[in-house]
C-alpha cells in the first residue's frame, strides 16, 4: 500500500502504489492534432503520446477569483496523468500523476 504525503510524494508500502497530487502544476506543452484533440504530452525535457480517457469541464468562483478549466485524464505509454488547460491563461499543467 502506498501513502500519499503532503508533499506530493508516494510512500511505498508493499507492492501497492497510488497517485502523485502536486503541489505546484507545472506547465506542460501540450501538442494538438489539426482537429484540435490532444495527442502528445511535454514535460520534464520528456514527450509522451497520449490518449485522452476522460474530459471534463470546471468554471468556478466566477464572483471573485475566476477559475476556468479543460481536463484531461489521459494515458500514455509510461503515463497516467491528470492535466489541464488553463482557458484564462491559455496555459496547460500537469496536476496528477497516478502510478
């Protein structure tokens, strides 16, 4: 079994592991078919393919400090992830990693 931490890091207990929740989301490249669909993944000097498993939408707290969001769970071959575009800034980040 494994523990998440505060910190965003996994604690090995056994065989068992469980997902990453960053503390900060780092910007990501996101790299879009000519149909606009996310196809590919850069971060951390690394690219992965990837497909999209699941898309949500988040618009939230418009009132004050707005939060507009597109996600993403998607798969590659070495990744389960958790990303977003920011649709205020324009930006991509990565928010989860599952193990």
């Amino acid at each position: 079994m494994a523990l998440a931490t505060g910190g965003g890091d996994v604690r090995n207990f056994g065989d068992v592991r469980m997902t990453r929740l960053l503390r900060e989301h780092p910007l990501v490249d996101a790299e879009l078919d000519v149909a606009g669909h996310l196809v590919a993944i850069r971060w951390n000097g690394r690219r992965e393919a990837v497909e999209v498993c699941n898309h949500w939408r988040v618009e939230e707290s418009w009132w004050r400090d707005p939060i507009a969001r597109d996600y993403f769970k998607v798969v590659g071959r070495t990744w389960l992830a958790l990303v977003y575009l920011d649709r205020l800034a324009g930006t991509w980040h990565l928010e989860r990693l599952y193990d």
